[in-house]
C-alpha cells in the first residue's frame, strides 16, 4: 500500500453543522504526520476527540476518487474533498476492517468504513454520496505511534 497524501485539519466543516451550510475550515495537505498511539494525529480535529475513539484516523483509496472523477466527469477536485488524512493506493481498505495492519511502521486497527454523508454531494458532486456507500475510506484506531510519510 502506497501513500500518496496526507492530510490534517483543524476543525470540523461537517459535524455539527447538519441543516446548515459547511463549515471553511481548510483541509491542508502535509508530507507527513505523527500518529499518536491511543489519542490521534497530532493537529488534527479529532486529536484526543474522545477515550478509545474509532476515527483516530482515516484512510481513503485513490482508485475510489479516480473512478468518481470518472463516473461524475469531475476533474477539478482532489482527494482532500473526502477529508480523510491518510490516501493510498494498491489496497482494498474494506479488507482491514477488524484487522490490525502497519505501514511504514505504524500499526493501526481497522474499525469500520469511514461511511459518507450527505455532505460528499456538496463537496465533490451530486450523487457522490451515493457513489461512496462501501467505499467511504476505513476509520481506524492507531495502536503503536510514529510518522508517516508520502511514499511507500
């Protein structure tokens, strides 16, 4: 499994702000971040969000953008869109549900699909909610800290 991006943000768009517009805080892209065992990516929104908290981190499969981009004929957006941290190519993520993985020395516990909202109709096009069920990217606990890096 490949990493290609990486990704952390400060604040929520998203939650909290059912029935009401998104919110602006910016997605930012990064060459690497640091997992911290048990709490979360250090920076991001949902560091130390709650005790043994399944979204400590989340990954998302390039393949699964690029066949939106595809089927929505929408290629002036990203992968930061999804705001997931952790983008990656070359892994079916529904695999790691309940299983415990590593990369680049980091171990993680997949927890469950990171499931999209209605707000992915928003924020990539209409119908990519839709289009994500199943394929929502993984929500994972990190059980051993370090750094990851874009690259294999």
């Amino acid at each position: 499994m490949e990493i290609r991006h990486l990704f952390i943000s400060p604040a929520h768009n998203f939650v909290g702000h059912f029935g009401g517009p998104a919110g602006t805080n910016p997605i930012v892209e990064v060459p690497e971040i640091e997992c911290v065992a048990g709490s979360g990516i250090r920076g991001d929104r949902y560091f130390d969000h709650k005790p043994d908290y399944k979204g400590q981190i989340t990954f998302f499969e390039i393949e699964t953008h690029q066949r939106l981009c595809d089927e929505f004929a929408v290629f002036d957006k990203g992968p930061e869109v999804y705001r997931r941290n952790v983008i990656v190519a070359g892994r079916d993520l529904n695999e790691l549900i309940g299983e415990e993985f590593e990369i680049q020395g980091v171990r993680f516990l997949g927890m469950e699909e990171s499931k999209p909202c209605l707000w992915m109709n928003q924020a990539f096009a209409p119908g990519a909610e839709k289009a994500l069920r199943g394929k929502g990217g993984l929500r994972a606990k990190i059980l051993t800290g370090g750094v990851l890096r874009v690259g294999d």
